[in-house]
C-alpha cells in the first residue's frame, strides 16, 4: 500500500453499504404517488365542487322555471280613470302596453320605450310615473291618462284647453305625456314660476321644440285648475 492507498482506505470502507443496512421502502411509480398536497388538493376540490355542483344545478332548474312562469297569465287588477278594469296579463306587461295594448287607451304614446322622453307619462295616484317603465300587475292606486282628463260632457281640462289656446305642440306625439306632467306639476306646487317649469317639465322631451309655447300654457292654466286623482 502507497501513501496514497493508505489515505483513501478509511473512506472506502466508510461509503460502502454494510450487510447490516435497512434496505429502503420501494417508492410507487410517480404517477401513482399520493403525496399530502395531492390528498389535500383532491380532498379540497371534491368538498368545493359538491356544494357548486348543486348550486349550479339549482340555478338552472331555477332559471328554466323562471322561463316558463315568464310568459304565465296572471290576473292584474286597475283602477283607470275611475273605471275598475280587471285584466289577465304576462307579468312582464308595463302599464304602458297594458293601456295601449289591453285597454285600446292609446292616448299615452310609445316614444323610446326606455324612460327617456317622457311621451307615455300617466298619473298613479296623482303622481306622475313613466308607464313604459312600470310593470302594469305592481300598481295598486288609481291610473289617470289622457283619456280621462276632459269631463264627461266633453268640456276639456284647463290645461288640454290652454295647450289648444296656446298652440303648445306641432306634431303632438309627445302632447299627451306633456299635459299629464304638467298637469301633476301645477299640483305639485312646481309651476310657480317659468323657470321652475321648464326645470320640473324637463322630462317630456318635445323634438318639435315647442317649449316656449308649453310653458306659456302651463302659465295660463294653472291659476283654473281643479285637482284630479
Ligand atoms: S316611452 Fe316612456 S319615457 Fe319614452
Ligand atoms: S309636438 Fe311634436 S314632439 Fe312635441
């Protein structure tokens, strides 16, 4: 033995498996090793897509039911311009259709159908509303519309009256909506001067511009009107 030799002898010895050794557990291929993240990972997926399964599947049952309840019949009772009508409607059915469509009261006028021009604005308990934007089975006061505004005899509203007198609209589609509104304005107490109407009429558009003429009508009716429910 060389010095060499003598320097490695001891580390030999030392990295050489003994006969005495425990032999080490056989590892499972890896695709079969089931490791604490897996089982925890699996266990945790199983335990949120239970809950999310039998949410996801009572939503569907709930919107297929939705669906078909959706165009159902249902019974919707109104009180317009004093006379009870009782109708069986789609619950979807706006107050605006209800009139137009169901009752032939066409005087309330389709303009956007989306709230924004004011042309199918009625009364709902002397409170003016857009009826394209309520749903006609959720009211329960008295409806007032164009229809109803004149007495039986014929004799026209003071405010139809000075509209007339005041030659406050063109084409008139939008007149209906207009007289409804400042009919409520003045029984509001909103029409005390002609900057306070234009503010609180601001929501009946008219595309023929006829302002001017509609606020000098709000001005010369309001002083003769008797209120209306
Ligand atoms: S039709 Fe209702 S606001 Fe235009
Ligand atoms: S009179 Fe024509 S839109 Fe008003």
């Amino acid at each position: 033995m060389d010095s060499n030799d003598s320097l490695t002898a001891g580390l030999d010895t030392a990295v050489q498996p003994t006969a005495t050794a425990p032999a080490a557990p056989a590892l499972p291929p890896a695709s079969q090793a089931v490791s604490r993240r897996n089982f925890l990972l699996s266990a945790g997926a199983a335990g949120v897509a239970a809950p999310a399964f039998a949410a996801a599947a009572a939503s569907v049952v709930s919107a297929t039911q939705s669906r078909r309840n959706a165009g159902a019949a249902v019974p919707v009772s109104l009180n317009v311009n004093g006379q009870a009508r009782q109708l069986s409607l789609d619950a979807r059915t706006t107050l605006l259709d209800a009139l137009r469509d169901h009752l032939q009261l066409t005087g309330s006028k389709k303009g956007c159908d989306h709230g924004q021009c004011g042309a199918c604005t009625v009364l709902v308990g002397g409170v003016r509303v857009l009826s394209c934007l309520t749903l006609a089975v959720a009211v329960r006061e008295p409806v007032a519309t164009i229809e109803g505004l004149a007495r039986a005899d014929g004799t026209l509203h003071p405010m139809q009256q000075a509209f007339i007198d005041h030659d406050a609209f063109q084409c008139g589609y939008c007149t209906p909506g207009q007289i409804m509104s400042a009919v409520a304005c003045v029984q509001e107490g909103k029409a005390t001067d002609e900057r306070q109407i234009r503010e609180y009429m601001s929501g009946n558009l008219c595309r023929c511009a006829a302002y001017p003429h509609i606020v000098a009508a709000i001005v010369a009716a309001k002083s003769n009107m008797p209120s209306i429910s």
